[in-house]
C-alpha cells in the first residue's frame, strides 16, 4: 500500500515576524527562498498560554520546515513588560522551532514607529512589509534589507 503523502524532501525554514502593537499582535510569515505565505492580527495576548506555542508548532508542521519566530523587541510592549513576553515565548522553543529577540539598529528599519497602518492594508499585500521586513532579515542576514 503506497502512502499518499510525497516522499519527503529538505523543507527550507520559516521565519515569523512578531510585531506587538497597542491591542494586536501583527504576525507576517515568510519561507527563505519562497518569499510571504500568511499575514495576520491576533489579539495582544493569547486566551490560553498554550495557544502560542501550538500556533508556531502548527505552522512549522503545515509547511514541514523548522520555524524561527522573530520578536520585535523594540516594540512599547516588549519593552514595558520584557517578563510576561519571556514567560509567553520561553515554552514556544523546541526541537522544529526557535524564537529570537531582535532589535533591529537605528537607521535600519524600512518603516517608521509612528506610522500607523490601517488594518486592512496590512491584510492586504501578503508581503514582508513595514517593520517585518527589516525584523526577518536582520534575523536572518544580520542586517536589514
């Protein structure tokens, strides 16, 4: 009996840009050398303190590749409350999916912190945009695009 899922092949990774913002968290997901997938708001916080880490597990699965979730960690909120974002993040890390803090250096970011985007352009354009774009590649490459 044949399975019918494709053999399986080297997944390339995930990366998640966390974006929190005054009432939402702005999520933009991306596959190196595959470009956007997804774009979402969520609010803030999660209801359940499982949710988060089921939610980076989940997509990791979906596309079969390791995930590396990127905070923004100049975000006010990250900031104002560094401890509750370490206990939220702290059990999202495990064997397919990482999670790193970045602060990407003044003068490099490709948006700017008092932009105020409506929510349907961010939903609009599936694309590594505004802030998320400097997020990921300097996560990836050490510099921003």
């Amino acid at each position: 009996m044949s399975s019918l899922l494709p053999p399986p092949s080297p997944r390339p990774r995930l990366w998640l840009a966390m974006e929190p913002h005054e009432r939402e968290l702005r999520l933009s997901l991306a596959q190196s050398f595959g470009g956007p997938l997804l774009r979402a708001r969520l609010p803030l916080w999660p209801h359940a303190s499982t949710a988060l880490p089921q939610l980076l597990e989940s997509l990791s699965d979906w596309v079969g590749g390791p995930l590396c979730a990127v905070l923004d960690a100049d975000a006010p909120d990250v900031r104002r409350r560094p401890e509750a974002w370490q206990r939220l993040l702290g059990s999202c890390v495990g064997p397919r999916v990482d999670v790193e803090w970045v602060a990407v250096p003044p003068g490099r970011s490709g948006a700017q912190r008092g932009r105020r985007h409506e929510a349907d352009r961010f939903l609009s354009a599936v694309g590594p945009q505004g802030r998320a774009r400097p997020l990921l590649a300097f996560a990836a490459l050490g510099r921003a695009r």
